[in-house]
C-alpha cells in the first residue's frame, strides 16, 4: 500500500477528486496533497508536502486553530470525533471560505499507517444559509413589531373600556339596590349589570393576553404539581356545585420548567373538563413521564379526559381562538391561555373528541434538565477538551 500511495497513478487519482485531499503520515507530516486542497489551502502541493512553515500558516488562517489540532490528535490517535469539522479560512487574497473537515483511516494489515484528510468548499451552502437566516430574521422582526403593535393597541383599548366597564357597572348596582323589589325596571337593570360584569371579564382577559410570558425555570415533581391543581380546581367547581369524580394515575418524574404556567394552563383543562362532565361523572388524568437515569423527565404528557357529551366537529377548528365559547358564562380565552403558555414552555395542546366518548386534552412539554444537570455537563466538556 504504502508503495502504491507514493507511485504516479495514486497522485493521479487524487487530482481527479473533486474534493481537497491530503494524506499525513502516523506522525502527522503531510506526504501526499491533491490540486484540490493546494487551490483551497493557497499554498502548491510542493509546499505543503516539504515546507513545515506552510502547516503553521494553514492554522493560523483558520478561525480556531485549537479545535484543528485537536481534530487531528484525534484523528492521528484513530479516534473519531463524531462528525465533521467546521472552519472559516482566510485565503492568502483575504477572502473568507467556509471549510468542511472529515478524515478516514489508511489501513493495512489491519495496522493504521496514516490518515486521509478530506476539505469541502462549503462556503456557497453557508452563504445560502446566512441569507436565509437574514431573511427569516428580518420576518421575524416584523412580525414581532407586528405583535407588538397589537399588544399595545390591544392594551389601550382595554384600559380605555375598564372605567366605563366599571363605572356602568357600578351605578347599575346601586340603582338595583334603590329600586324596590316590584319596580318593573329591575330585569332591565339586572341584564346591564351582568352584561357590564361580562364586559369587565373581558377587559381584563385582552389585558392579560397582552402581558408577556416570561417562563422561570425550577423543578418539580409532575405528580406533585397535578395534585395540586387537582385540589385547587375541587375548591372551585365545589362552590359551582360540580361534582366530578376526579381518577388520577400514571408515571410521575421531575420536570424543569415554570411550574406556575404549567399549573396554570392545566387548570383552564381540569375546569373544562369538570364543566362538561355530567354530576358525580368520572374525569381521568393520566400521567406519563419519560425518566432518565437521575430521575427527570426529558418528555412528559398529562392527559384529561371527561365523560361529557364531547365537542361538535364543526366547532374543534376554533377552540382555541379568542373569546371563543358554547357556555353562557365566560369569556372563551381559557383555551387560547392555554395554548400561549403551552407555546411559551415550548409544549404543546391538543383536544379532541375521544373515540369512546366525551373530550380529552392533552398537555405535552419537553422537560429542560436540571440547572446542575448543565453546569456539570459543561464541566465535563471543558475538562475533556
């Protein structure tokens, strides 16, 4: 083999890939290079072969000569790094060329006796892909200035409506409370009494629709946080007179997320369901944690499904859009809540009808590891670099 390597025919076949090629010995000395790699490097074939002062200047005109070196002791030492290595390169004329790094073994009678160092171009693909990141950042940020503007018009507005809301709301009260009992007015005042409490209700969901999410991580037991809730949403569907029987079972495991806005958008399922199951009618949640060795969950599911008559089909396309709602009270932003916070920890909701009956919802998040999890990680990393 080695004989081959150094004959005619083999620098022939090198100079036929359209790649750059180049061939270093155990030791790491450069004994064979294509035209390729010479055009890419900026430096002839001869002298990247006989002149040690050329390897200095290669790695000097790379943006990280430290990972180029340990790219190489790893690949001279016949590890594998686990993928390509990514360089910028300044070429002698001062253009910048994005270089795409992966090496082979040269082995014979099962012995190493070298390393086949392969160079692809890639700066056209990066380019391409930097204008595609300029591109979608540029939409990115009109659509959040878009955003932005909608949150601040729909703040104004909400704020302009609130004392009105609840100035009618207010005098209608004491108006109630002079009348006397047989005043024919007082079904009249008691429908603008309501109506301006519905007003109110909705004034103050634009308003907290329009307040930003701002998630703070911290871990918790994902049993721990559903009984909770559980026992939070009893309270209150207790002072309605629901009566749900509540079933809850499945996998716990330790989550990194805002446990409060996972609480919150659970809340909004748990009370829909409870709502639509019929009195003392059975609701089920069902946990599911994928757990890693030290106990977290890296994925985790929580799902709720009542006994209620389910959901028409011509309505599931617009559950979660705003003020959007088939009960006689409320304002319809329980669901589209949800759905923006589930957004917000990079989850995800969905609800539909259930093929035996009633309506399931299902809260799925990504559990982030722990904060410790990542300092000892990095740790570990700079250690072995």
């Amino acid at each position: 083999m080695l004989v081959f390597a150094q004959s005619g025919y083999f620098h022939d076949l090198l100079d036929s890939f359209a790649l750059g090629v180049v061939i270093l010995n155990a030791r790491g000395r450069v004994y064979a290079a294509n035209t390729a790699a010479a055009a890419l490097l900026g430096h002839s074939r001869e002298e990247l072969l006989s002149d040690p002062a050329v390897a200095a200047d290669v790695f000097r005109r790379t943006d990280n000569p430290k990972a180029l070196r340990r790219y190489l002791r790893t690949a001279l030492r016949r590890e594998h790094p686990g993928g390509p290595l990514r360089l910028q390169y300044r070429a002698l004329d001062g253009t910048s060329l994005h270089l795409s790094l992966t090496f082979s073994h040269l082995v014979e009678n099962e012995k190493v006796f070298g390393v086949m160092l392969q160079i692809t171009d890639v700066t056209e693909i990066m380019t391409l892909h930097e204008r595609e990141r300029r591109i979608l950042d540029e939409k990115y940020r009109v659509e959040r200035e878009r955003v932005e503007s909608l949150r601040a018009l729909s703040s104004a507005v909400a704020h302009q409506l609130r004392n009105p809301a609840m100035s009618i709301g207010g005098l209608t009260g004491l108006l109630l409370k002079k009348s006397p009992p047989d005043d024919p007015a007082r079904p009249f005042l008691q429908a603008v009494l309501e109506e301006s409490k519905r007003l109110e209700a909705i004034v103050a969901a634009v308003g907290e629709a329009t307040l930003p999410l701002s998630p703070q991580t911290s871990c918790f037991s994902l049993r721990d946080l559903v009984q909770s809730r559980l026992a939070h949403v009893r309270a209150v569907t207790g002072e309605r007179g629901l009566s749900a029987v509540w079933n809850l079972h499945g996998d716990d495991g330790r989550l990194c997320l805002d446990e409060s806005l996972l609480g919150q958008a659970l809340d909004e399922i748990l009370l829909n369901a409870a709502e639509a199951s019929p009195s003392g009618g059975r609701v089920d949640v069902a946990l599911s944690a994928h757990r890693t060795a030290d106990g977290h969950a890296d994925h985790a599911s929580i799902t709720v499904r009542d006994q209620g008559p389910g959901i028409a089909a011509d309505i599931i396309p617009f559950l979660f859009d705003p003020f959007f709602t088939t009960k006689a009270v409320g304002v319809g932003m329980g669901l589209c809540r949800a759905r923006r916070i589930m957004a917000a920890l990079d989850g995800e909701i969905r609800v539909d009808n259930h093929p035996d009956g009633g309506t399931v919802a299902i809260l799925q998040v990504a559990g982030a590891p722990a904060p410790d999890d990542d300092a000892d990680a990095e740790k570990s990393r700079e250690a072995a670099v």
